[in-house]
C-alpha cells in the first residue's frame, strides 16, 4: 500500500514538475478594488528558506488582505526577467521581486517606471540605481555573522579555538557569515584551529570535524555557517565521545532558525542559532499600505530584523514562532 | 621478482594499488602518527575506533558503493550515469519520508530501505531503458535525473529539510552498540561480499564484459545487451539507494541540494582511477572500490593539512591528473620498457649462470 | 644493381614478450616488381610489415630504402613516417574511420596539417574512383559501402599516394572476382611505373597470376627467395608448412548422404525470411550433410544463413527441427537446438577481443548452460586446453587475450567455441577467410571428419574450390534469391558460375 502511496507521490510529483516548468506569468484586470500584485521570486525547492519565503509572501498576500497576486518562479534571471515585463505589461499596481542574479535588471525596472509601476525588492539587493524602486528589504548576512560573534564573545572564555566549517565559497551568506569572525581570528581575540568549505554538505562537515578530532587538536568553539552543517559538525563530536552545548565542552553555533536545529538548541545540544529570516512579506505589506494610504517610506533600504536563540533563552514558543520548515 | 613485477604491472590494480601506497607513505612521512588508530567512548556510551584510517574508510563507503554499479554500467553501457547523486536524493527523501510517518522500528526501518531500493531501481531502470532501449548515450540520458533528481526529492520532502532521529539510526549511520567499527564500513564490506558472491553465482561478470566489448558478438552468443545493460542499472539502483540511506543515516537528515553532492564526479573517477576505461568493455570492480578510497584518503589528507577551503578542489584535481596519466597505456608501457632494458643485463647473466 | 633495389631488410629481428616472432629476417624488393610474402599464420608477415611500417619497432637489423637512387637506411618510427617516405600499407582488416565520408577517408592525415580544400578533395576523390572503376561516392558515408568496397577504397588511399613501396596485406579476402581483376590491373599499372608492390595472400591462385618473385617465411624465420617459375605450386606450399602435401590432395570428397531416409531432416525451413532477408526461402539439411551457399559477394548467402540462426530479426516462416516444430527467434533459441553459428566478420561478431582465449573458447557454451550456472575455474580450464590442443590453436596461455592471437588461431577458436557445444548443425560463414593455407586445410578437414560424426553442416565460402571439395549439395544464390540447387555431378566450376549467371 505505502509502495504504492509513495509512487503514486512521485509520478504526481513529475507530472507536477512538468507543469511548473511551464507556469505562466498570467494577470487579472481587477474590478473590484483590489491591489494587482506581481510577484518575481526563486522557486521553493531551491532550499528550506526559499519554501518559507515563498509561504510567508503566499499567507500575507492574499484576498483578504486586498491583493490578487500573480506569482512567477524560476532560478533563471533570463526568465524572472521576461516574466517581470510581462507583469508590467499586464499592468500589476507593485512588482515585489527576488532577483536570480543581481545584474541585468536596469532596463526592466525603467520600463516598470515609466509604467508608474512600484518595485519592491525583498531578500537580494540587486545592481541598480536606487532611484529605480521603492525599497528592498534584505537580509544582512554580515550583520548575522557580527551577531553570532558577538554572542560568543558575550561568553567570555579564557580561550577561543574555533573549527569554522563554511559555505559554499563565493556565496553571499557564506561571505557575510564569515568576515566577522575572519577579523576576530586577525584580531588575536580567537584562534582559528581549522576553516574548510563543506559547500553545505552536512556529510562534508561531518569529516571535516572528524579530521580534526583526528589531529588530536584542541578546540572549544564549533562555528558551522548553517544548520545542516552544525548537524553534521555534532553528529562527528557524538562520536568521538565529545560533549557539547550548554553543559559540554565544545560550543555549537549554526544559522538559519530551521526548526529542528532550534528543538537542538532548546534541548541544549548546540549553543546558539541565528535567523536568516525568511519573513520579508509582512515588512513590505506595511510599507504598501502605507503608500496606498498617501504615506511616504522612510528607507530605501530596510534590513530585515534577525534575532538569535541561545540555549539559555529559547522557549518552545520561539520555536513554534521563528522556526521554518517543520 | 622480474616476473612478480611483470604481473603487477600488466594487473589493472597496479597504478590505484600504488597511487594509494604514496598516499599512505606521503601521510607517514608527514606525520607518523597519522594512521593511528584510538579508542574513544562516544557520547552514546560505546566504546569505538576513531582515526583518520577509520574516517577514510568510513567517509568514502557511500562512494565506493556507488562505483560498484558505476563500474557495471560502465563496463556494458560504454558510458557512464551522472544521476546517481541525485537518485541518491530522491531515495533518501523517500526513506525519510516512510520513517516520519511512522514509528521507528526495525522493520520500519527495513520497509524503508526496501522502497527506497524499489523506487532507485525503477529511476535506474529510467535510465537503463533510455540507453540499452532507446540506444540514447548514457550521459546525455542520465542528465534528465542530474538536472530534475533533486527538484523531484524536494517534492518528497515538501519543501523542507526533514529530521528523523532514533538510537537506530544512529547505529546504521554511526556505531551498532558493542561493535567498534563505523556501520557504513561494515555495509560496504557486506556489500562488497554480496557483489562479489553475485559475480562468482552468475555469469554477469563475463556477460557484461561481453556486451561492452562487442555488442554484436554478444547477440550471436545468445547473449541480450539490452537485458544485461537493464540488469547493470537495476544494480546500481539498489547501489545509488543503499548509499542515500547511510549519508541520511550518518547526520540523521535529507537535506535534497546538498546530499552527496557532486559525489557522481567522484564515483566517475573511483572508476576511472581503478583502472577501468571509461569506454567499457573489461572491469575489475576492486579497482573501483580501491578509487573511492584513493579519493577519500586524499580529501582526509588535504583537510588534515588545512589546505584552503578555495584551494581544496585544485589540489585534488592535480593528485587526479597525475593518477590518470600514470595509469595510461603510454605511461605504464614506458615503465615497463625501462624496467626491461635496466633489468636485461641482469636476466642475461642469470640465464648465463644456469647455462653453466 | 644497387639501384633496382627500391627496399632492402637484413637481419630483422623481432620478440614479443614470450613470443619470437621473427629472427634474422633478410627481405629485397626490386623495384616495378610485384613480390608475394608468404607463409602460414604466425610466419612473421605481419610482424615484418608492421616492422617496416613503424608499428612496432624492430630489435635488431637495417631497414634500407632507396631515396634518389641510393640506398639509405631509415629508421621508421611511425606509420606516418613511413607513409612520407614512400612506404602505404593496406591492410588485412579496413583501417579506415567508417563514419567519414569516402573522400575524407582517402585523404585525411596525409600530407600537411594546413586547410583542407574540401572541393578540391571531393574532385580529386572522385576521379580516382572513376579511374578505378570503384562504386562509390566521393561523397557517401563509408559505412554505407560495401566491405569490398571499403577495401578497394583503403587500396584507392594507398595508391594515389605516391609511393615506391605497396605493402597489400590481404587485400582480396573480401573482394569478389571482378573486383580482384580490377586490383590486379591497377597493380600491374602501379608496376609497370616503377612501384614495388609487397602482396600478402592467401590465394596461391592470385601469386601465380600476379606476383614474379615469392619469400616464404616460416615460424619467424627465412626459408627462400624465389622466382616464381622456379617454384610449382606444391613445392610453394610444402615450404610454407615445412611438409610435403599430401594431406591437401588427399582430401576425399564428401560423399553425399542419401536423399531418401525415413528420418526427418535435422534442420527444415519454409518460408523463412527475415529483416535483411527479406525474399522468403525454403531450406533443409539431413544428419551429416554438408551443403553450401555460394553466390556472389552481397548475393544474400550470409543473410539467409543468419536467418536460419535468427541473428537478424525473423519476419516469417516455419521451422521445424528433428522433424518437431521450433519456433526460433533468437540467437539463443537455434543454439538450444543445438545449432552453431561462425559469423562472417570475425572481428565484430566472433571475438571478443579484450577477453581471454579461454573466456572466448566457453562462452557459447557458457550462455547455453545459463546465467546462474557459471563454470568454475577448472572447468573453463579444462575446455579451453582440451580444444587448444585438438584445433592446435598457437596460444602463450589460456588467459591470453584473443585479440594477440593471428586471424588463423582466432578462428579456430571461435571453431572451439562452437565445438564446444556439441552441435548438430553446424553453419560456417566463411570460416577459411583470411588465414593461412595450412588452416584452411585443417578446417576442410576437420568440415568433413564432423560430417562423418553426424553433423550437418553449412559452408559458405568465396572460394568455389573449397566448397567443391566440401559440400555434397549447392543452394546458388544472386540478387538476394535462391537461383538453383547443384547436387553431386552437378556440382563443377563451370555449373556453377552459369547457375550465378543465370544461363543454366
């Protein structure tokens, strides 16, 4: 019977994927007052974040709350691009958008201009003139990473040796997340025992701490740019006997806010997580509202709010509140 | 002594033998304490081995057992199948997905590792019937799962990265209580047993050496290259499915982007480095189990030198490069011309002293 | 003197490992000769010409070649080099890249490596096939060629390269007669402008048409130079085999089994046809009979008897075996009914040539016996080295893989390999094509020994003789169709090319 239940899943799910692939970037004319909304956004299965991000714009704009929201999803910035013409041809009122890329987007957004049409961007900055869009509201990576190490210094430890397992290069959250504690290990203030790229492989992190453990080096901070990684970091401490989080000798940090990791924290197996929150809808909601209302916004740039939870804090509420995916 | 050098290096195991011996010597040189092997009590209270020997074996199980039906497909199709990561993918997703809606027991866990089996199968066999059927190159037919085998994971999981946690998991990704070898390890060697039982059993050995070297002389033997090439992908079906279970084992999660990512580069070069071509034909399945620990040793190697993270994949390829060319045919021939003319005058005199 | 000697080889030696393969080799061509090398499977001649031709390099001895009148000597590293020189080579099996066109085939990688005037090639491509009466297309794929004429267009590449020395390694084993006449005009032309031409047969026939001067070889070694009148034919091939030769004109004729017995034919098909067979065809074949297809070259006769073991897909027809109905679809159907087939293109449908004599010897066998039943180590062992030495198949060891062993001794494994099943019915396509006199024999031979055992055999082969001293009954086939049936005083020379003419 499962067999059959979960095949039936897959062939749904290609059959599904076929469709998507195919989606279209349709606009209703409205006539009954409601606000026209294009949505540009990556598609859910990107990541864990994406399908929060996706599911909190999909909660916040709706009927209800006066819109009627065409949506549109692909990695390709070619394709977001030719969908956001579309939108403004299709005469949306806003254009929330999540770029792909950051670069080619100068045109599109004239047009969307001229078109009296305003752009909101959410979650990525892109290269453009300010005077393009209305806001962004973004995350700020660097701003996570300060956070954590603050955090950490917060600690006070007579020493800091850091095993610091980082994102794929090149990315914007493993750049952000790891210049603030590049400049502590500069600075003196904390030691670098190793840092490696596990290009967020939980199974990489994994043997990268294995590989210290080995080395029979010692270190007291483990600072793992996500939660996959922060998983794969413990379960490598697991087995060689070593204790961690609140009362163990080696802190765990990890980022993100995913639910499981924050159930880890409150359990205090790991120290410390900090969100990447995927909630910009609600933010940028406000700011429509207040535009409908002949209002003026007062940044162009707003980053989102981020917090952390730290094993001596968190309660299950924070969980069942902050915490994406399930 | 000449003919024992004679043998080894006409055996196709030579070069990954070798290459794998430098390796070891290199680490020894480096730091004799390298391949020290500890016991520690890890924090579920079992006593285990650890050790950068016991991390290399271990780290490189997923691997080796997908060069297994890599080496296979390989050897019978003439090409290889770049979707197994992404199968991967999809067979961890679907046996996490089959343990969160249940109680986690043995026989849970079982059924799970069955369907997750069944469902790889029938994607390998996706592919199979695109290459031994349809006669499209295994590459460019294995690319549609490369490209939609994680999107169609991310539908299993529903978007998220899905936990399970349990002491049995635990065991098959970790430590089996009072035994203090990783699991993965012991997987990969029962594995390794069975494959080797099913190629003493049958004749898939011979019938898809056959098949990879001359299609035609396998159909006038009797023998079905379609067929035998089904088998080949059914095989790494079952390969690609045991592998997604132990990696979602190992962290107790199925994150879809990132599970084995990029290992079907590596499952490619394992069989590669074992001496096989890469265009069919004759195998030796060792060989590819010996590249994936050849891989593995290098990755623990060059993590244990902290080389940097940017600079880890460079270093790997040179290593790579170098093992490749050694094992070509100009190469090894050479060698064994050198070895011929610096050991002649030697073999002269010995037949010289017998004569007299 | 010295300079009517265009080539000039002393002393050549050459080993592989565990095999020597020539020793103290001396070879002269004159030039405007034609000049015949021979000697049986593994004399050396292939050896020799690779030596020269820079396949393999030699151990030891002097290769001279005459540059402008004056013998100097050389050193060939590579075919390449050797082509530049003046040395082509076409060889036995078609060296050429079947998924180029024609004229690509004939003139890519030669000369420079600078632009290729693609219109200036197909021009040239195509008045070398008109002057050669060659049918094809500067312009067609090559695969789409006949083997005859894929031949003819390697010898079309060697000989518009203007060479002082044609090596022909068995040209004609795939040419049909009228093709073989072209060739020899086209050498006797070569010839007469001052080419020296090194012709490798079998075809004692062709060297006593063609050839004035003969070297055997035997067992890597010297035997003679000869000039051809002053060596009868039966001298030549007690040279080549180190024996006088009796065995070949002791080769009794094949009696023919008798028309009318109660017991029903061992193999009967009516109405059978297949995907390249299309013209349906009713056939049988009693116990120990030896019958033959014989017909042109691309007559059919390989397609019908791939029908009759279903290698091509089957589209119609009965059959029946031992008198019960069989259906056969498959390879796998006919050898369970204890048929046999030994393909006509050895190299793509009987060897598996990575694999070892051993594996290939088992491997019919092997599949009949079933996937799940693998013979163990001792056992293959055991078959291999029991029908090595009956077929006295030249091998270093059971693990030797097939593709090192000369074209003879492949085909006597694949002969093994058939052997090895015990079959009833016994198809041979061309079984004799392209090896050595003194294997040619054995197979009669051993045609006619099975025969008396009770096998029923098909021979198919291009040289009629063979089949008149095999074959007790003839199926002549043209344009695809069975055009007449020659029983036992029937069955001559001229019967035969008027039955193919279709004047009987």
């Amino acid at each position: 019977m499962r067999a059959k239940r979960i095949l039936a899943l897959i062939l749904a799910a290609v059959l599904a994927l076929g469709l998507a692939a195919c989606g279209s970037a349709q606009a209703n004319k409205d006539k009954d007052g409601l606000i026209k909304v294009g949505i540009v956004n990556n598609p859910p299965s990107e990541s864990g974040y994406r399908a929060a991000n996706v599911a909190d714009f999909e909660n916040v704009f709706i009927e209800a709350n006066g819109y009627k929201v065409s949506t549109f999803y692909s990695l390709k910035n070619d394709e977001q691009l030719n969908a956001a013409q579309q939108f403004i041809t299709d005469g949306v009122d806003y254009l929330l958008i999540s770029a792909a890329a950051t670069d080619g987007w100068t045109n599109v957004l004239e047009s969307a201009k001229k078109a009296g049409i305003k752009v909101f961007l959410f979650d990525r900055m892109m290269n453009v003139d300010e005077g393009l869009f209305e806001a962004a509201v973004i995350s700020n990576m660097e701003a996570q990473g300060k956070m954590a190490v603050q955090w950490l210094l917060d600690q006070k430890l007579p020493e800091y040796n850091v095993v610091h397992i980082q994102g794929a290069m090149g990315s914007d959250a493993q750049i952000g997340r790891t210049k603030p504690l590049d400049e502590q290990f500069s600075n003196g203030t904390m030691k670098c025992v190793v840092q490696q790229t596990a290009t967020w492989d939980e199974a990489t992190a994994k043997q990268i701490v294995e590989s210290v453990i080995n080395s029979g080096e010692k270190f007291n901070v483990v600072y793992a740019e996500n939660d996959g990684m922060a998983k794969g970091a413990v379960a490598a401490l697991d087995e060689a006997g070593i204790t961690h989080g609140a009362n163990g000798d080696v802190i765990v940090i990890g980022f993100d806010f995913n639910k499981w990791a924050l159930r880890e924290v409150l359990a205090g197996n790991w120290n410390l997580d900090v969100q990447c929150s995927p909630f910009q809808a609600q933010k940028i909601h406000e700011m429509i509202q207040s535009l409908e209302s002949g209002g003026k916004l007062s940044d162009k740039i707003v980053i989102n709010e981020e917090k952390y939870l730290d094993a001596a804090t968190i309660k299950q509420e924070d969980i069942d509140k902050y915490g994406i995916g399930d | 002594m000449g003919s024992l050098f004679k043998k080894l290096t006409r055996s196709q195991l030579a070069i990954p033998l070798f290459a794998l011996f430098l390796i070891v010597i290199f680490n020894l040189i480096r730091d004799p304490e390298f391949f020290s092997i500890a016991i520690a009590t890890n924090n579920d209270g079992n006593t285990v081995l650890t050790g950068n020997l016991i991390s290399i074996f271990n780290g490189a199980s997923a691997v080796a057992i997908l060069s297994i039906g890599m080496t296979l497909i390989t050897s019978s199709c003439k090409g290889q199948d770049i979707s197994v990561a992404a199968m991967a993918a999809i067979a961890g997703s679907v046996f996490v997905s089959v343990l969160r809606s249940n109680e986690i027991t043995i026989p849970v866990i079982l059924l799970a590792f069955f369907l997750s089996c069944v469902v790889a199968a029938l994607f390998s066999l996706f592919n199979g019937v695109l290459v031994a059927v349809f006669k499209i190159q295994p590459m460019i037919a294995t690319l549609i799962l490369f490209s939609a085998g994680r999107s169609i994971a991310y539908w299993i999981n529903g978007g998220a990265t899905p936990t399970v946690s349990s002491p049995l998991l635990t065991s098959i990704g970790g430590f089996i209580p009072g035994i203090p070898i990783p699991t993965p390890i012991i997987i990969m060697v029962v594995f390794l047993i069975l494959i080797t039982i099913v190629l003493r059993l049958t004749n898939l050995g011979l019938y898809t050496q056959v098949v990879g070297i001359s299609e035609r002389t396998a159909h006038m033997n009797g023998i079905s290259p379609v067929r035998i090439k089904l088998i080949a992908f059914i095989i790494s079906g079952v390969c690609v499915a045991t592998a997604g279970c132990i990696t979602v084992c190992r962290i107790g999660l199925i994150n879809h982007e990132t599970l084995l990512l990029d290992a079907e580069m590596d499952v490619i070069l394992s069989v590669a480095i074992g001496g096989n071509a890469l265009s069919g034909g004759k195998f030796n399945i060792y060989g590819s189990v010996i590249g994936a620990y050849i891989i593995q040793a290098l990755t623990v190697t060059l993590y244990a030198m902290k080389v940097p993270s940017a600079a880890v994949k460079a270093y790997k390829a040179i290593v790579i490069i170098v093992i490749v060319v050694f094992s070509s045919p100009v190469v090894k021939d050479f060698v064994f011309r050198t070895y011929k003319k610096l050991f002649k005058k030697q073999a002269e005199k010995e037949v010289q002293a017998k004569a007299a | 003197m010295q300079n009517h000697i265009v080539l000039s080889m002393k002393n050549i030696s050459k080993s592989f490992p565990g095999v020597r393969a020539l020793k103290d080799v001396d070879f002269t061509l004159r030039k405007g000769e034609i000049h015949a090398l021979m000697g049986e499977n593994g004399a050396g001649k292939s050896t020799l010409i690779k030596v020269l031709t820079g396949v393999y390099p030699k151990d030891l001895g002097q290769v001279f070649l005459n540059i402008d009148n004056c013998l100097r000597e050389i050193n060939v590293k590579s075919p390449y080099e050797a082509q530049n020189l003046g040395i082509s080579t076409v060889y036995q099996e078609i060296t050429l890249c079947p998924n180029l066109t024609v004229a690509e085939n004939m003139f890519i990688g030669r000369g420079s490596y600078q632009t290729v005037n693609w219109h200036t090639m197909k021009k040239r491509a195509a008045e070398i096939l008109e002057k050669l009466n060659i049918p094809a297309r500067a312009t067609q794929q090559l695969d789409t060629c006949s083997i005859a004429v894929q031949q003819m267009v390697a010898i079309a590449r060697a000989v518009d390269m203007d060479c002082k020395v044609l090596i022909l390694d068995e040209p004609t084993s795939s040419l049909d007669e009228q093709e073989v006449e072209k060739l020899f005009s086209l050498m006797r032309d070569l010839k007469s402008r001052g080419v020296g031409i090194i012709f490798i047969t079998h075809f004692l026939e062709q060297v006593y048409e063609i050839c004035d001067r003969i070297t055997v070889l035997r067992n890597g070694e010297l035997v003679g130079e000869y000039e051809i009148k002053d060596l009868p034919r039966v001298q030549l091939i007690s040279k080549m085999m180190g024996k006088d030769l009796e065995d070949v004109s002791a080769l009794q004729k094949h009696k023919p089994v008798a028309e009318e017995t109660d017991e029903p034919p061992v193999y009967e098909a009516a109405g059978l046809s297949s995907i390249e067979c299309s013209n349906a065809f009713d056939f049988k074949i009693r116990k120990g009979e030896v019958n033959g297809f014989t017909g042109l070259l691309g007559s059919g006769r390989s397609e019908s008897v791939r029908a009759i073991f279903a290698a091509d897909r089957i589209t119609g027809g009965k059959i029946r075996v031992n008198g019960k109905d069989i259906k056969i679809r498959k390879p796998k159907d006919a050898m369970m009914q204890g048929i046999g087939y030994l393909p006509e293109d050895r190299k793509r449908d009987g060897i598996v040539e990575d694999l070892s004599v051993r594996e290939n010897i088992i491997l019919a066998l092997q599949v009949m016996k079933g996937f799940f039943k693998p013979f163990s180590r001792a056992e293959a062992e055991a078959f291999a080295d029991e029908y090595i030495k009956l077929l006295g198949i030249k091998t270093p060891s059971t693990d030797t893989p097939i593709k090192s062993l000369s074209g003879g001794n492949q085909q006597k494994a694949i002969l093994a390999r058939w052997l090895l099943t015990n079959p009833q019915y016994l198809i041979l396509d061309e079984p004799t094509r392209g090896i050595d006199v003194g294997t040619k024999v054995e197979i009669q031979k051993l045609v006619l020994k099975l025969a008396e055992e009770g096998v029923s055999i098909t021979f198919i082969s291009s040289e009629i003789e063979e089949m008149l001293r095999t074959c007790s009954r003839l199926i002549v086939m043209r344009d695809r169709k069975i055009v007449g049936e020659l029983n036992g005083e029937e069955m001559t020379q001229d019967n035969i090319m008027h039955t193919i003419a279709g004047e009987a």
